[in-house]
C-alpha cells in the first residue's frame, strides 16, 4: 500500500463508523414505520411533527424544529402536506412576525387512529431490541456532539 492508502486494518476501522451503522440503521428503521404509517396516508418524518403540534399549545416554528432535531427548512418542507391535509395550522403573527404551528381536530383524529398501528410497530421494533437498554442507549446517543469532531 502506498502512502496515500489506507491500510487494511484502517479500512476495517472505517467500515465500523458509526455514523454509517446508524444511517444504515435509520433507513431500515425508517422503511418499518412507513409501511405501519403508509394506510393513513402519513410519513415516518411527519408523525413526530404531528405529535408534537398536536399536545394543544401553539408552538413557534424554531423551537418546533429544536424539539425535532431538524433545521427549519427540512421541517417546512414535511409541514406542508400535513397543513394541505388540514391536519395542521400555520399561522404568522403580524405583530411579532412569528410563525406558530399547531394541531387541528382533524389531525388530533387521525392520531387517534393512527395511534394502534403505531403502537403494533413499536412494541415489535422494541421486542428487536430485546436485552438492549434502550432509554440508556438514546441518552447516550444524545451526548454525541452537535458539529464537527472534536
């Protein structure tokens, strides 16, 4: 191998990356709650969305986007076909000039009936993780930093 080649063994320490594990992971992940979701017409990115604008508080669109773990036009662009659906609201306040979103009694319905599905779904995928410490697990996940390495 040559200078500007890697050798073996770092090419084995690469294919462990973390980073790749998890957005492996997170596809298939992905893919299992789209196939629970797809009969009510929902996305596995817009049912956190519609849960969280759905408690019955206003939320501003920044800190909504903060809660999620996303960047404020990935979130505006999985609001629009639950606001086209009219299971969720978004209003600006011209006084403020804040945007605010919020559940509707149509979006509150379908959770309601989306919920057993959702419910079958995760109690299978936690049964996969069966000996893991799940909560512990996410808590962990949650320290990884934000930015760069570090």
């Amino acid at each position: 191998m040559g200078a500007d080649s890697p050798s073996p063994a770092a090419l084995r320490e690469m294919a462990g990356c973390v980073c790749f594990a998890l957005r492996r992971t997170s596809r298939a992940v992905t893919q299992f709650y789209e196939a629970a979701l797809r009969p009510h017409r929902l996305r596995a990115t817009q049912f956190p969305i519609l849960v969280a604008a759905s408690d019955g508080e206003e939320m501003p669109l920044a800190p909504l986007a903060e809660r999620l773990g996303m960047d404020r036009t990935t979130l505006l662009r999985n609001l629009r076909p639950l606001v086209r659906r009219g299971l969720l609201e978004v209003v600006t306040l011209a006084s403020s000039r804040r945007t605010l979103v919020r559940g509707t009694p149509a979006g509150r319905a379908l959770l309601a009936r989306v919920y057993p599905a959702w419910k079958r779904a995760q109690a299978r995928a936690l049964r996969s993780l069966e000996g893991m410490d799940w909560s512990r697990t996410l808590e962990a996940l949650g320290r990884l930093p934000r930015s760069g390495a570090s």
